[in-house]
C-alpha cells in the first residue's frame, strides 16, 4: 500500500476519529469522508503509514454490514 495524496491540493481531509479512541485497545482508525473518496488510515501512524482510499458506496456497504451485524456471513 502507498500513501496518498488529497486529490485537491484546496480540499484536505477532514479527519475524524473513531468513538472508541482511548479504549485502550491500541486498534482505533481514522476516517476522511469530505472528500469524493473515503480515505481511512490508522491512528497510531497518521503521519507516515498507509492510506487506505475506497469508493464512498464502498464505505457505505462496510459500515452498514458493521451496525447490522452482517460481517463473516
């Protein structure tokens, strides 16, 4: 996997994290969605690991598998 770029030099991504940051875990991510691709990276090397960069209705179908509990059918 290489790291990216934003795809606009004006639109930087706006990084959220993830609510369960501080667990404690070690295994917290952080996504961009206001640009026209999702952009996921992990917490812990934000600035120099990999970016992950998918397709929104990709991101959409994850998230929704995630809350309806439909992973590892």
């Amino acid at each position: 996997m290489t790291r990216v770029q934003p795809p606009c030099a004006n639109h930087q991504p706006n990084w959220r994290t993830s609510s369960y940051t501080g667990s404690g875990d070690n295994n917290c991510v952080e996504v961009a969605d206001n640009l026209p691709q999702i952009m996921i990276r992990d917490t812990k090397y934000h600035d120099t690991g990999p970016i992950l960069t998918i397709p929104p209705a990709s991101w959409q179908q994850f998230t929704s598998a995630v809350v309806d509990a439909r992973l590892g059918e």
